[in-house]
C-alpha cells in the first residue's frame, strides 16, 4: 500500500499538512505515516540528562501522536503508524523515505510568516530533484474546507 509520509512537529501548519495527508489517503485507500524527529542532544555533558530528555520528549510525541490518530481514525477511517528518529531533521526525513519504500509522497506543511515556509519546506526542497517521490507543500492557512475541496 503506497503511504503518505507527514512531519509532526510543533509547528502550526503540521496541522494542515496532517488533516491534507489523511484526507488524500482515504480518498486513494492509502496510508499515512507519521514522522516525528528527536534533534540532537544539547546536553550531552550531563550524565543521564539527555536520556531523561530523550524519553519526555518521546512522551510529548507519543500524546501528540494519539490527538492526531484519533481524529484521523475518527473522521478519515485512517490508522496511521508512528515513526520516531532522532537526529537532523531534513536528514531524518530523507533517510526514512529512502528506507520504507511504501512511501509515495512526502507531505510539508508551509509556514505563512515574514521568515518563509519554514526551514524543512526550504531545505527539502533544495533536494527534492534527487528524492524517489515527490514532496506535496501544504500552505499553512488554507481552510478545512479548503482543503477538502481540494482533497
């Protein structure tokens, strides 16, 4: 089954790109994976600290994750599955598309702001002529019914 890949992380446009990943998935019986990417540790000089760390943060994504399950379970008959990797984010995310080739495409939520659509939308696509599938970039304030207009 061909999967729609989508970034969740604690920006406000992963929520449209989330609601265009699992609206597109139910309209083409695919999947939705959800990616969510644990940066490097700042504090490895504290002993047990960056494990403590690691683990609340894996907490904080396990409980974001469930918000989103449900309410794609709920309204888009989809069940995602949950990735968690840790490192560089845009390298994370080409490293998971290159590893599970059931992913068809990638999907970015944009940033609306001065400072640009954010910077995994600016340096994804900076690469995306040598990706394997092609990146879908969902603006940040498009409407629900937008987006299932356009779904």
């Amino acid at each position: 089954m061909r999967k729609f890949l989508v970034v969740l992380d604690d920006s406000r446009e992963c929520l449209n790109a989330m609601r265009f990943a699992a609206m597109r998935a139910a309209h083409t019986q695919a999947g939705v994976e959800i990616l969510a990417v644990i940066p490097p540790e700042e504090f490895n000089h504290w002993i047990g600290v960056g494990d403590i760390m690691r683990e609340e943060q894996r907490e904080r994504i396990e409980a974001h994750f469930q918000v989103f399950a449900k309410w794609m379970r709920d309204k888009q008959g989809i069940d995602p599955e949950l990735v968690i990797r840790e490192g560089e984010p845009a390298d994370e995310i080409i490293a998971q598309v290159q590893a599970d080739t059931a992913i068809g495409v990638l999907v970015l939520g944009a940033a609306t702001g001065k400072k640009g659509p954010g910077p995994l939308v600016t340096q994804l696509t900076k690469t995306a002529g040598s990706l394997p599938i092609p990146i879908t970039i969902v603006p940040g304030d498009l409407s629900k019914e937008r987006l299932e207009a356009i779904t």
